[in-house]
C-alpha cells in the first residue's frame, strides 16, 4: 500500500514537474500554433515584425489608443480635442466637383448642435455607403474652419445599439505592414490574435520580475496585469501604469546588469597600483607642460589617480568635447604608469592621428628622458622587430599607435596603462584584445570626443566610470559657423583669400563617406582642380583614405609646417588632427554629414587664439533633417546640444559611439523624454546592490532568478572583455 501510495505522488509530482515544464515554456511557443495564425501568417509575423514566438508577440506593444471610453455631445466639442467620438444623425450628402475636385459635404447633429464633416477622397465609395437620416457613431479631431466646428474624413460607423453598448475602453493601434494587412494582420487584426493570448496569461507562465517591496515602494502594477493593461486599457490610469511598470523593467534590468558587471569586476580583477607620482610626473609638469591646467583638467586627473591608488583595475570613460584638451590629462596619466614602473600605450584610431600624437608627445616627453615609440601597419621588417624587442625589454616606456598596437607578436614587458583615444571607433573585440597584454589587465582610459547624453551614456557605459571634461581651455573664441549656398562660392572663395593673406589656413573637406568609392573620389579630384584653379598662387596638399600611409604622411607635414596653405582632404582628418594655425573649415556638400561628423570636422578648427570659421556649403536639396543638422551646427558649439539633437534626429540605435556597444532595444523606453526614470532606476539598483551586493538576500530572490534567466541574451557591454 505504501510503494502505491508512494508511486502515486511520484506519478503526481512528475505530472506537476511536467506541466510546470509546459507552462513556462507556454510563451516560447512558436507563433505558428496560436489560434488563428498558422504557417503562412507566421512566416509573415516573422519577416515583418520580428515576432517567431507568443512572447514576442505580447511585447508587441500599441503604439496608440483611441479613445472609446467616451461619446461626446456637440455642444461638449472644443477643437482643442484630439480625436473623438461623436453619436448624432447623418445629414443629407453633398456633392460638390468633378473628378480629383470632388467633395462631399455633410453634418451630423445631435439633440445639442450641429457639426460640418466634409471629405476629399473616397467620395464615390462614401456617398454609396451611407445613408443620410441614420445614426452614425463619428471618430475624428475637430477643427474649426470659417468659425464653424468641422470634421475632415471622419470615420463613420453605422450606430447599432449592440455596438454602442460595447463600450471597448481604449482601442490599442499597433505598428503593421502592408503584406501583414493583405494578410488581414491589419492592427485590429493584430489585437484579435493578442486577445487570444491574454486569457491565458498567470503566474505560471510568466512570473512576477520585481519583488514584492519593490512593487510596493515605486507603486508598480505587477508584470501580469501589466501586459494585460497595456493591450486592453479601460482607462488612461491604466494606460500609464501599464506602460510605467514595463518600462521600469526595461531599465531596470539593463542598469541592474551593468551595475553587477562594475562590481563584479571590481571585486574580481585586481588593479595595479600607482603608489606615487614620482619624478617624471612632477619633472614634466614643472618644466615641460606648457600651460596651467584646467581646472576640469585638474579635476580628472584627481579622479584618475583616485582609481589607481585602490588595487582595483580602473576602467574610466573621459568624455571631452572636441579641444577640450584630453590629450594631455592622457600623457599625465601615463606618466603616473611610468613613475611606478610601468609601461603605457596610446592607440588611436587612424595612423594619422598616432603620427600626430606620437610627434607631440615624443618631443615632449624626450625633454624629460623617456622613449616613446610609435607602431603601426606601414612600420614593417626590420623597424619592427627592433621596436617590438625594446618593447619587450622594457626599453620602450610609451607606444602610441593603431590598432597594430594589439596584435599578437606585440609583447608588453610590463603594461600598466591603456589609453584609447576616440574609443567609439573601435570595435568591443578590438578593445577586448588589449586586457590579454599583461598578466594582470593594464588600467584604461578611453577617451571620447563624440558627447553621448548622459541618458545615452548611462545605458551604453553603464558599467564604466566616467569623466567629464567640461571646460575648454582659457582663451578659445567659438567658432563661427555660417551656412552658404554653392551659388556663394566666389564670396566663400574670397573670403579664404583673405584669411590666408592675414596668414591663416584652411581646409576644405569632401563627404567620402566610403573611402573605397570611386565615384566619390572623383567629386575629390574635381573639388581639387577647381580648388587648384580658384587658388593659382597657394600650395595645396590633398589628403585621402586611398592614398599610401606614407604620401598622407608627407602631405600632412607640409601642411603642419605652412608650406601648404590649404589642405583639401576627406574624413581622414575628422578626428583629433590638430593644428591651430588652421583657423578655416569648408565642409562641402555638408548635408551629407552627420552631426556628430560635422562636430567633430568643426572642432579641427579653433584650437589657436586666432578667431576660426566653419563654412557649411551646399547645393539647394537639402532633407528636413538636413536643415536641422545645419541650423543646429549654426546655432550652437556645444557638443552636448548637439548630441541631444542627433539623439533625436537619428534615434539612439545609430548614434556614433553606440552602434558597437550592442544598446539593447528598448521598445517602450524613449531615452530622450524619460530621463527622469532612467536616472531614478539607476539610483533604485545602486541602492539595492549597495545593501545587497550579490543579491544573496532572500528578499531578492526574484530579482536574481530573473536576471540569470536573461543573462543570456546577446548584448555586448563594455567589458564584456574580461
Ligand atoms: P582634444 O580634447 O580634442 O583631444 P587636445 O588634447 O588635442 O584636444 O587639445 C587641444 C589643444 O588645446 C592642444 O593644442 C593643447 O595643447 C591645448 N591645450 C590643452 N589643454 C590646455 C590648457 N589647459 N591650456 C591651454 N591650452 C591647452
Ligand atoms: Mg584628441
């Protein structure tokens, strides 16, 4: 009797075990299998939408409600409403012109008023459709034409009682297709299918994320009535608390990631430490540096130094605008490095840029005893294995160059310091190569002159510590950025005249936005011939991506010592190049460019005392966007503002600076207008993990369950790398 009874709860946990296993697979069901779709819709669903299985489609949200909660009364009507619902009587139709002028004209009238509905299109279709005299339930916005209140193409739906004691709430509109509607997944359609799945939603098949006390401090619904609510709304309240609670998820569990991955590594990764600034470092400021430091300059440098003096391996983002003068809080922070016996790296991403640095920093650092060396693809054979042996002796304190800087045969005796300069042109595995380059990882120090919102920057660097220089030098006068039509030419060109007269120069910059394009390059070499033509008496370099390291080189140092007075180039140049002389940006066929490209060209100029000037050209067709970028680069010098514009404009999946950083999609958050939430969940996790570091506590169970269940999904973070 006992082994039966025994058997039988055996029998009954396996079935239990069984349809919990069912149950919590429920959602990953292929969308195939749920009523009403089958094969071809969810080949479509799949294509179109992205939706392959149940829980895809119930994080399909609506985009939009309507209304249907409430029937106005015409003398209620004001033309500040949005769209509404209006039940009256249809007047007689109205037909006014013939063919494409046709209009038809109406009312609709109530115990209270009058309102005038006229449409333009369709009319034929209409005027079979509807019945004058009947009642109709109206959906539209109101707007006042000649003092009357009118309708233009409202939606006319013949008034059964059965309909009108429907009251639906709120109906969800949602994102579709044109094959999807063929297909009658039109949004309504849509909805059906969700409303399919909505019954079948419990504790079983999708569980509660946040715990208990959260729900109750931040006045959270919870996950289940969540996504009922926000596809089947009866109110506003339940709108907004729908959406509010599933957007705190979509933060929540990005930021509570990021903030595990910053503590984890820093309980997991030890840091070498800079126990002193010693001789290098008080030498090169005292003698060498040639300016007073910034106070925001000052203020980094504390903050670096904060980080290697605690055992923990420092992972900084200094964020600058362009100019602002990063350079150098780099070179004092490897000379923290060397003062303790160690050595430091400075990649940057275009060999150009290395040459820059490498030439001022080398010349610079000499003055003090100290080898800096530079690597990059074009030093080959001998050269290089003479630099890579010093390295690997230690004779090498500094090396600054591409990306050939990590590859494998490049030994480091003892790397202390990396520091990465306009970082957002790296990929994550680039910089994921240069933790191997020691036993312990090297400290690092990416450096950034694309400013990304702070919004933006908490959700991509969120695991990252970060910087902020936020004070140009002393001195700078902004640079003034003016707009001129390709028909102002001759001025524009008189106006370089001028300036390289006064002893000024220039550049002039052509959109190659792929370097490998001929065709582009050929809109180049016109601009320079006529650039040649226009400028008989000047010297001209020309600089761009097809040309041998060696010729951009040379034509780079003529321009750097004024033999050349203008340098027609491509992008080649928009990062970090810095010659203050260079006072003039031309920046042709600029509505190409986006902003943060045209920011950066901007900030090439301006870096000397002299007062600078962009020149933003084009022709007569420009895009919406194309406008906005242009005024907002007019407007404002303020790489923020702009940042925030182009954050607008482009969304955050394609900002520069993010495309790599595999950004989670969000669906409900806006990162723009809900900072205000990003900022309180940020502040919410620190909390939690400050009293709870690993989420051990019981309270908390939840949470970890939830966040192991999702860990597994694709995106990349920064350090990702370890
Ligand atoms: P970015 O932040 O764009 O990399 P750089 O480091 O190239 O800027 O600095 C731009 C210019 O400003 C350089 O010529 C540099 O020598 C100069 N500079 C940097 N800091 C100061 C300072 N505190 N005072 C005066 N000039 C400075
Ligand atoms: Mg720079």
């Amino acid at each position: 009797m006992q082994t039966i009874v025994a058997l039988y709860i055996s029998y009954q946990n396996s079935l239990l075990i069984l349809q919990k296993k069912i149950n919590i697979s429920y959602l990953k069901t292929n969308i195939e299998y749920l009523k009403g779709v089958g094969p071809a819709r969810a080949k479509l669903l799949n294509t179109e939408l992205g939706i392959s299985t149940f829980f895809d489609l119930l994080n399909h949200f609506p985009f939009r409600y309507v209304d249907k909660t409430k029937v106005y009364t015409i003398n209620q009507v004001s033309v500040n409403e949005q769209n509404i619902q209006i039940l009256g009587e249809l007047g007689p139709l109205n037909i006014q012109g013939v063919g494409r002028r046709k209009r038809m004209h109406s009312y609709l009238k109530d115990a209270t008023g009058k309102v005038e509905l006229i449409w333009f299109q369709g009319v034929s279709f209409l005027q079979k459709t509807l019945v004058p005299g009947n009642s109709y339930l109206l959906y539209g916005k109101p707007s006042l034409f000649k003092g009357k209140i009118n309708f233009s193409h409202p939606q006319l739906t013949l008034a059964t009682a059965a309909q009108l004691n429907k009251n639906s709430g709120f109906e969800p509109v949602y994102n579709t297709t044109e094959k999807l509607k063929l297909r009658g997944l039109d949004s309504r359609g849509i909805y059906q299918l969700i409303l399919n799945l909505l019954p079948k939603l419990n504790i079983n098949v999708l569980k509660e994320s946040l715990p208990e006390y959260l729900l109750k401090d931040q006045k959270l619904i919870g996950r289940i009535s969540a996504y009922q609510k926000i596809h089947q709304p009866k109110t506003t309240e339940a709108i907004n608390n729908s959406r509010n609670r599933l957007k705190f998820d979509e933060l929540f569990f990005i930021q509570l990631r990021l903030l595990l991955l910053k503590s984890g590594r820093k309980v997991a990764i030890k840091g070498f430490i800079f126990e002193k600034l010693g001789d290098y470092f008080n030498s090169f400021f005292k003698n060498v540096l040639p300016f007073d430091l910034t106070g925001a300059q000052k203020r980094v440098l504390k903050e670096i130094r904060k980080d290697t003096l605690i055992g923990i391996q420092m992972n900084r983002l200094l964020q600058g605008d362009v100019g602002s003068g990063k350079t150098i809080v780099a070179v004092m922070t490897m000379l923290m490095a060397i003062d303790n016996g160690y050595q430091a790296c400075l990649m940057a991403p275009t060999e150009i840029l290395a040459q820059q640095h490498y030439k001022g920093i080398q010349n610079d650092l000499k003055k003090i005893g100290l080898n800096v060396a530079i690597l990059t693809g074009s030093i080959k054979g001998k050269a290089r294995k003479q630099i890579l042996q010093y390295l690997q002796d230690g004779l090498i304190h500094i090396l600054i160059g591409t990306h050939a800087l990590i590859e494998d045969p490049v030994v480091y005796k003892n790397l202390g310091l990396v520091v990465i300069d306009e970082q957002h042109r790296f990929g994550v595995a680039q910089r994921a190569k240069l933790w191997r380059k020691n036993t312990s990882p090297p400290h690092i120090l990416v450096m950034t002159a694309t400013p990304i919102p702070r919004t933006l920057a908490l959700t991509v660097y969120g695991d990252l510590d970060v910087s902020v220089i936020d004070e140009l030098p002393p001195g700078r006068k902004p640079v003034i950025t003016s707009h001129r039509n390709d028909r102002k030419r001759l001025a524009v060109f008189g106006f370089i005249q001028s300036e390289i007269t006064k002893g000024r120069q220039v550049y002039i910059v052509y959109p190659l936005i792929n370097e490998s394009e001929t065709l582009e390059l050929k809109d180049l070499m016109d601009g320079y011939e006529s650039v040649q033509r226009a400028f008989p008496k000047q010297q001209i370099s020309i600089v761009h991506g097809q040309m041998k390291p060696a010729d951009k080189a040379f034509e780079m140092e003529r321009f750097v010592k004024h033999e050349t007075q203008i340098m027609v180039a491509t992008t080649v140049i928009e990062v970090g190049v810095n010659i203050p002389n260079a006072s003039i940006m031309i920046i042709e066929n600029a509505e190409r460019f986006g902003l943060s490209q045209l920011h950066q060209l901007r900030g090439r100029v301006g870096r000397g005392a002299d007062q600078s000037y962009c020149i933003l050209m084009t022709g007569n067709k420009i895009s919406n966007d194309g406008l906005k970028r242009l005024k907002t680069m007019v407007d404002t010098n303020d790489g923020f503002k702009i940042a925030e514009v182009d954050l607008e404009i482009r969304g955050p999946g394609n900002l520069e600076g993010t495309q790599q950083s595999g950004l989670p999609e969000l669906k409900l958050v806006n990162l723009i207008r809900d900072t205000q939430l990003l900022q309180a969940v940020r502040n919410i996790v620190e909390e939690i993990l400050e009293d709870d570091p690993r989420l051990q506590k019981q309270e908390n169970l939840t949470l970890k369950q939830f966040y192991e269940r999702q860990k597994n999904k694709t995106w990349l973070t920064w350090s990702n790398i370890s």
